[in-house]
C-alpha cells in the first residue's frame, strides 16, 4: 500500500475517478480525483468528501485508520458537487459530527439537505482545536466559487485550499514528486480551464497569505497530486498565470472548410518562427479547446482565423471564441486571419470579438479566393503578417 500519510497524522482519504474525460466542460484526458483528508488527533476531522458514487473508497481509505464513527468534524472547504458529494453519507455513519463551513456556504447546504447537522460557520481566521493541531480557516470567496474556503494546519504547515493548486490526474501516487509525468503541464491546463477568469481575486489572494500568517510546507489540494517538495514553485507560477505573464509564444487557433485558412494558418506560423518566436498551431476541427488554452495562458500572441460560410465565421472558430471570452485573458496581443470567397465576414466577426475581449489587435489579414490557390503575393501577405505579429510580441516582452 502507498503511504498516504501527507504529513505527522494528516493523511489522504479520497477517491480516484480513473475514467473522468469530461469535467464540466473541460477535456480532462488522465481522468481526476477527488482529494479528501483526515487528521486524526484527539478529535478527529475530515477535511472535504468525495463525489456521490465514490463514497466507498473513501470510506475504506477512512476505516484503515479509525472508524468513521470517530470524526468529529467535517470541513467543507467549498460546496460544489465533487467535494461535498458524500457529505450525506458521511453525517449518516458519524455520531453528531459538526460541519464547520463559511459563511456563504451554509445556506447552500442548508438548502440541499434541510437543517439537519450541526453546522458552525466560520470566518477568516477562526480557528478550530483538534489537540495538539490548529486548523485556521481562511476564507477565499472566487477561488473557485463564493463560498470556497481554505484549511491551513497551522502547526505542521499544511495548506489545504480545496480546488486551488490542483490539476486533473488520476494516479496511483498522492505526491508530486513521485511521479514522472510532466505535472506543471497538468497545473497549467488545470489553472487556465478553470481559474485564469479569476485570475485578479486569485493574486490579491496570494498577496494576503503571508500576513495571515500562512507560510505552507505541504499544499494538499481537493485534486490530483500533493506538493510536498517545494509547493514554492506552483505558488510562483500561480503569481505568474495570475498576473498573465506571458512568454514569447505564439498560439494560432483556426478552422477552414477546404483548406484555404489552413495554408494561411501554416504561412504565418512560418512568419513567427522565421522571427524566432514560438508558435503552436491548432485546427479547431482535430484539437481541444482545453488543451489550446493551456498554451493561450502563457501565449503573447492569441492568432484566431476562419474561412467565411454564410457570412459568419465557422462554428469551431466561434465556440472557441466563446470559450476564450469566458476566461477573459490579458495582457495579450490578438489577431484575426481568413480566406473569403465573396463579401467575407468571418474575419471581421473575429477581429471584433478580440477587441470585445480586450486584446490588443492587429490589422486582420482576409484573403479573397473562392476556388483559387493563394497567389504567390498572398503567400507572402501571410508570412509577413505573421512576422508582423512575432516582431510585436518580441517588443512587448523587451
Ligand atoms: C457552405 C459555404 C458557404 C459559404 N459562405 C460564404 C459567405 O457567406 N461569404 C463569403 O464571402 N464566402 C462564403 N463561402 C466561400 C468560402 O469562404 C471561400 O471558399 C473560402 O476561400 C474558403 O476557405 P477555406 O478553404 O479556408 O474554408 C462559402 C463557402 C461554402 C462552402
């Protein structure tokens, strides 16, 4: 058996969703879990629950160290389904365990399941004694949603922040540093699905934790793996995605009936590199929205193109830019690209929606062919446009 013992007494008692592809939305290809943790002390408490239907590997993590009869108190850091799933399960099997939660929480689970526990709000900096140990809650509220909240064990420094620092992985292993996989990519793509719109309420955040006193050895968050070794460099590259640090990269993201938009797309990644900067290219017909935006959250440069049809763009190119509106990215450069065969639209559709979403645009560059190859003057219209494109981001991160 793994050790999951996180720290002195704190152990992992979750459940591993091997099979999860589909997260609200967001394309999660190595599946999840669902991190709860039990710190067993002269009371017991039970940090987080599982989601419903994973209750019982939860339980059976729970009955090798006490028996869930023994939980004192059940924290629910946030509410949303995922966490706080099995909480009626859990209430069932202890004897009177209260529920310590914020503010903003309370009437969510009121609603859900009537008045029926004993439930204690708590607010920043209220502190509940387990023994020997202090868990000190801080409230969080947008991090990820109102009610959410952290769990900080104050005297083995043990971060507990629920859907902060997470990534979606289903593995064997509970700690970062025993797996081989390449898990700041996983934290990557989990920040910019999930977290990049909040990005401002999350940097204030970061700001505030050292004047509370919070200063984590361990972050154990609510998914995927627990930093042990030095969680220094997920809060580093969360002040960073946080504040939209970008790096010298292009991202071009575009669909194309017959190909036109795609040689476009090609030629101007060929302007980008041929200026040295890196480009990454996606057809929205074969590619993720969630894996192109995990490379858009580092990205300077955001390249969105679209063949007309019916005056609109293509209904890939408009759901991605629906997607990227959501998660309302800065400090970007964006640009808009497009063959047309009569009186266009799609790049104009484009160009608009960038502007609307706060990017700094460029000129869009639309090319008129209905049947024809690109012309030899357009083929270099492209090149340059995106050399154009990789000259600005080179300035920009001067
Ligand atoms: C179903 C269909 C609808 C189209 N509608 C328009 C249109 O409304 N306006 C326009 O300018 N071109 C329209 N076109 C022409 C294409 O935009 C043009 O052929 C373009 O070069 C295709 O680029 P692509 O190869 O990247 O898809 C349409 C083409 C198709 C196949």
């Amino acid at each position: 058996m793994r050790m999951r013992e996180v720290k002195n007494g704190i152990y992992w008692v979750g459940a591993i969703d091997w099979n999860m592809r589909d997260f609200h939305g967001y394309d999660t290809p190595k599946g999840t879990s669902y991190n709860a943790y039990l710190i067993v002390d002269e009371k017991v408490a039970l940090v987080d629950t599982v989601k419903e239907g994973f209750s019982e590997e939860m339980f059976m993590n729970v009955s090798r160290l006490v028996e869930p009869e023994r939980i004192d108190y059940v924290i629910i850091n946030h509410l949303e389904k995922d966490h706080s799933g099995s909480i009626e399960e859990v209430m069932e099997r202890t004897k009177g365990a209260r529920i310590y939660c914020s503010t903003r929480a309370k009437p969510g689970l009121v609603d859900k399941y009537g008045e029926r526990w004993p439930i204690v709000v708590v607010n920043t900096g209220d502190t509940l004694q387990l023994g020997k140990k202090t868990l000190r809650f801080i409230e969080t509220p947008m991090v990820h949603w109102p009610d959410s909240m952290f769990t900080y064990v104050e005297e083995d420094r043990v971060l507990l922040p629920n859907d902060a620092f997470g990534q979606h992985i289903a593995t064997s292993q509970r700690f970062e540093d025993e797996v081989r996989a390449n898990i700041m990519y996983d934290a990557r793509a989990y920040y910019a699905n999930i977290l990049m719109p909040l990005s401002s309420i999350i940097s204030e955040t970061l700001k505030k934790l050292p004047s509370l006193g919070i200063a984590p050895e361990i972050i154990a968050p609510s998914h995927g793996l627990i930093w042990r070794k030095g969680p220094e460099r997920i809060i580093r590259a969360y002040e960073e995605w946080s504040q939209f640090k970008a790096r010298g990269e292009a991202v071009i993201a575009y669909s194309s009936m017959w190909g036109l938009t795609d040689e476009m797309a090609r030629l101007i990644a060929f302007g980008v590199m041929e200026e040295g900067v890196d480009v990454r290219v996606y057809d929205l017909g074969v590619s993720t929205l969630s894996s192109i935006m995990t490379d858009v959250l580092e990205a300077k440069a955001v390249i969105v193109g679209s063949s007309t049809q019916n005056n609109m763009m293509l209904h890939r190119t408009a759901e991605f830019m629906a997607y990227l509106k959501g998660l309302r990215p800065k400090n970007k450069i964006g640009a808009a690209f497009g063959a047309y065969g009569w009186a266009g639209g799609a790049v104009k559709e484009i160009d608009e929606g960038l502007k609307a979403i706060g990017l700094e645009t460029v000129e869009p560059l639309s090319l008129n062919h209905i049947m024809t190859t690109l012309s030899h003057e357009d083929k270099k219209r492209c090149v340059e446009f995106g050399r154009g494109i990789a000259r600005k981001v080179k300035e920009a991160l001067k």
